[in-house]
C-alpha cells in the first residue's frame, strides 16, 4: 500500500503525559486559538482547519473531567 493511501485510517497510540504536562499543553493550545482568532481571516482559517482536522478533538479529550471540555465538543470525531 503506497503511503499516500493509508491517510484515511484510524491509529491509536498509548502516551502517558504528566497532569502538569497536560495542563502546559492544554494552556498553550487555548493561548494560540485566542490569539490566532483575534487576526485576519486566514488567521482564523487556519486556526478552524487545525480544529477540525484532529487539534480540537484532541484537547476534548485533554480537557475532559476539568470543565473545559465544552469548549471543544464540537470538534469530537466521530465515525
């Protein structure tokens, strides 16, 4: 299967991130959405495109159980 191909498919990795590394991540995403969504609109294109495309499900899932994951229900995947 050429490597083009294999875009389409779902993969799963186990990594293991400290609360604290979690939290470092979870501020500085939110940071650069703010930021980026105050700009011109490719600005805030580039910032939708990156939400949509696995960014904002990921910080769903990074912010679950602490209050801020509605701010990124919209972005869950699903199949």
């Amino acid at each position: 299967m050429k490597k083009n191909q294999n875009n389409n498919k779902k993969s799963t990795r186990g990594i293991y991130l400290t609360d604290k590394e979690i939290e470092a991540l979870r501020f500085a995403c939110i940071e650069w959405w703010d930021m980026m969504e105050g700009g011109d609109s490719e600005s805030i294109e580039v910032v939708e495109n990156c939400m949509e495309n696995g960014l904002g499900s990921a910080l769903y899932k990074l912010s679950e159980g602490t209050g801020g994951e509605h701010l990124f229900e919209c972005y869950i995947e699903t199949e």
